[in-house]
C-alpha cells in the first residue's frame, strides 16, 4: 500500500497509509497525541521508579522517545519492550521531525530505529529497549508489564487487533494492578476489555478526539 509523510496539526509528522487514509499517529498533532494518551495518561500513572512498559505497535518510535524523555526528566527506569509486526524502515523513521520538533539533537530517536531487533539494548542509563518483530496474536508473556500502550491501527481498519483474544494476551501480560492505555474509545472494544477481566474508563482525548480509554487490571 502506498505510504507518505504528512504534517500534523502540531507540526510533528506521521506516516500515512494512503489506501485506508489512516495515520501511524493523530492528524491532529502527533506529539500531542503520544503526551497527551501514553504520558499524561499512562506513564503519570505509575507509582514506582522502575516501569516495565509493552508497546503495541511501535511504529515510528515516537511513544518510545517521548517516554525516553520524560524518564529523564522524572527520574525513571525503563524497561521498553516494542512489538511490530511491520517495522517501518529506517529511511522512513528518520524523515520524522521528531528530534527537531521537541528541540532535541537525534541520537537517541537514531539509535531507536538503528538498535536490532530481539535484543536488549541500552539507550541511555536507565532505557532499556527490546523491540520484537512479532505478530500481536503471538505475544504469550504473562505477568511482565507494568504498563502497556495499546497502539494498534483503528478498529474500522483492523478490528482483528482489537479482539477479545488480543486484551486476554494483554491482560494475561500485565502485572497485578498493571494499566493498558490507548486512544480508543469504541463500545466494542470497551466491551471486549471488560469481558477479560479489565476495569475500564474513559477519560478526555487528545486534540480532536472526544475521549479515550484507561484499562486497570486490578487485584481480585
């Protein structure tokens, strides 16, 4: 399918699936988006100063850097474990603005995308990233996560991500007291959370969406 770069609201980019008219991040503002959904409504909700984190869909890498960011900031370590089944390529992801858009030289987002896959590799002291290149279907990891951001393509496009089958992997992944955070806000899929045992709410969304949703995989 053809692929191009676009400019978002924000003045961040994305790439965009020209078929599906689909986006890897908002049209909206594609930083915005991965603050506003995976940091202010994720990341800010752990406790502790060590945070495992299941990212699905890595994509451009931009969830990973802004996470990378403000795990510098708040003093944090990392443990970064990104699954895509479709990896971008790497001339792709440095056409990203991203480095320069949030005033930053682009080691770190280079070294994202440069890192092999299915190794652990140190991006700075306390990030760590493993990134797998792994159908969704195929995770089988059980108690691990303390946090994961669901960051699939949009039900209307691939409603097979969005299955009970996947949020019972998701769920079987995440720690007691884990939380899955993602931009989506349908019935169905708030239904296919709930019926795997997920606590579910929605909350504001980022620019240009109403809401979004926040599942708590909470003790029995």
């Amino acid at each position: 399918m053809e692929r191009k770069i676009i400019t978002t609201l924000d003045g961040s980019t994305t790439i965009q699936i020209v078929d599906w008219e689909e986006c890897y991040h908002s049209k909206n503002g594609a930083i915005q988006e991965a603050y506003h959904v995976f940091i202010k409504n994720g990341l800010h909700l752990m406790q502790g100063k060590s945070v495992s984190i299941l990212e699905i869909g890595f994509g451009t890498g931009l969830n990973a850097l802004v996470t990378l960011l403000e795990a510098q900031k708040s003093n944090l370590t990392i443990d970064y474990i990104g699954v895509e089944a479709y990896p971008v390529s790497l001339e792709e992801a440095m056409a990203m603005n991203y480095s320069n858009q949030l005033q930053m030289d682009t080691t770190a987002f280079e070294k994202l995308h440069t890192s092999p896959w299915e190794e652990t590799i140190p991006i700075s002291p306390t990030f760590k990233l493993t990134k797998r290149k792994q159908f969704f279907d195929q995770i089988d990891d059980f108690d691990q996560f303390d946090l994961i951001y669901f960051d699939a393509f949009g039900y209307q496009f691939q409603p097979e991500l969005w299955s009970t089958g996947i949020f019972q992997l998701m769920f079987n992944a995440l720690k007691e007291n884990g939380v899955l955070v993602t931009y989506a806000a349908r019935g169905v899929v708030k239904r296919s959370m709930k019926e795997v045992g997920f606590t579910v709410t929605k909350v504001e969304g980022p620019p240009g969406k109403r809401e979004m949703m926040i599942a708590y995989k909470k003790k029995k």
